[in-house]
C-alpha cells in the first residue's frame, strides 16, 4: 500500500463519525511519517532516542541506527489469524 492507498483506506474506516477530507488525512500521514522535504514525528522522537509506542499496533525504535518496528500483541495476532 503506497501513501495514496492508506489515505484512502483511513478515509474508509473514518466516515462513522462524518467525512474527514483526504487532504486532511494526508497532512496527518505527512506529520506522522514525514515527506522528503521534511521528517515526521516518528523520525523525529527516533533521532531524539525516543521510542515511538502505538498500544496494540507496536513500537518504532532505533536499532543500531536503522529504525525498527517491534509489532505489538495485537497486531501480531492480526496477522497470524489468532486475533480473538
């Protein structure tokens, strides 16, 4: 799934609660993960040492100075078909 894919799936799993505009939802994507231009978040905490923690999904970390994500239980489960 490329940044195109995921901003129209959130876009998807969103509409409960009303529309939320898919240049809103790509400003989110962009802070979180960064561009090229400019660093997300993620990317941020992670040069800082910091340790990114998504309960459920998983943890980004820095691993020898390549960034890492430990899946949480969650996620793991998801994947594997074990999930309740």
């Amino acid at each position: 799934m490329d940044r195109s894919g995921l901003i129209e799936a959130v876009g998807r799993k969103t509409t409960e609660g009303g529309e939320v505009p898919a240049d809103q939802i790509g400003r989110v994507v962009d802070a979180l993960f960064g561009t090229v231009a400019e660093a997300g978040v993620i990317a941020e905490a992670l040069r800082a040492g910091r340790a990114v923690t998504l309960v459920g999904f998983g943890s980004f970390h820095d691993v020898g100075g390549k960034a890492s994500l430990r899946p949480g239980k969650a996620l793991d489960e998801f994947i594997h078909d074990r999930a309740g």
